[in-house]
C-alpha cells in the first residue's frame, strides 16, 4: 500500500487531532507524503457557510472525503481527524475510496463521552453544559458508533504514544502482502 485515507472519527475530545498531528510527524519521519486534513480548519474553507444540521454535517464529511481520496489515490497520505458523526456519510467515503481503488482506514477513537467532557479543550461540553450550545455530538446530536472500523482505539489510560503506535501497527500490517 503506498497511501491511503486514515480517518478518525469519534467525539470532539476524544484525541483525533492529537493522534492526528502525531501520525503525520511520524509518517513524514518515514519520507512519506502525507497532509493533515482538520475538520474544524476545512470548516473554514472547503465547507466555508455550512452549519450543523445533519445534511451540512454529511455535506462536510463527503467534502472532505473527496479531497482525501484525491490525495490518497495520487500517493499522499490523507490523515483526516473529522468527527463525521453518521454512519451514512462514512459509507459513502468508504465507498468512494473503493471506486477509486484506493484504501480507506477507518480509526473509531473510542473515548467516552465522560472522558471527553473531562478534557473539553474546546470548552464545547461546558457550553453546551450551560444551555448556550445546542446539538452537540453525543449530547443532544446523536454519534453513529462505527459498526466495522479497521481500529477500535481505547485511548483511556493510555499514552498518546501507545495509541500512536496502535495506529503506525495498523498501517504496517496493511502495507504486508497477505
């Protein structure tokens, strides 16, 4: 395998960009091309206008899974922390690597909503918390938990770098030929 999309899905705080920022340093250590696709910078840009009903949420995550398989299927490593809460729109990014031939890893960062409440750098949970944020992933927006990714991540007690290395033994394993 020469590239592929590595997306990262999960609630906001579950350490997707983290994780994210990590692989790319790590992967670019290893002479690979690689960008760092971020949802909340891509919000700005490619998805500039869209809010956060459940048709602009799928409209951002297919936006950007277009530009990740782009890039993965011209030999650069996409790494996309998006939190792409519906099953729907991570199907069809699926699907469209698949036409393309080109590979899809999906990451679940499996950290729970307490956990990831406790972390809030954003300070979104305390805002939706004090009633001035509504439909907030995993609150009162609902997060489609992934059914088949290639990694299951529990980042609870765990180090950035184990989980890290969960991730780099996942892309090993799919560049061995079978």
């Amino acid at each position: 395998m020469s590239a592929a999309t590595v997306w990262l899905t999960g609630l906001s705080g579950a350490g997707k960009s983290t994780l994210a920022e990590r692989l790319v340093a790590t992967l670019r250590e290893r002479g690979e091309r690689v960008e760092l696709l971020d949802g909340d910078e891509l919000r700005t840009s490619l998805s500039a206008g869209l809010g956060f009903s459940r048709a602009d949420r799928n409209t951002h995550v297919t936006r950007v899974g277009f530009v990740a398989d782009l890039l993965a299927r011209n030999g650069v490593w996409a790494i996309v922390p998006v939190i792409a809460p519906y099953a729907d729109a991570r199907a069809e990014n699926r699907a469209r690597h698949e036409r393309s031939g080109s590979r899809y890893l999906e990451v679940f960062v499996a950290t729970s909503l307490e956990e990831c409440a406790r972390r809030d750098v954003k300070g979104l949970y305390a805002r939706a918390e004090a009633g001035e944020l509504t439909g907030m992933t995993g609150l009162d927006d609902p997060y489609e938990v992934p059914t088949n990714p290639e990694l299951r991540l529990e980042t609870q007690g765990r180090s950035i770098e184990e989980s890290l290395a969960e991730i780099l033994r996942l892309i090993d394993e799919e560049r061995t030929p079978a």
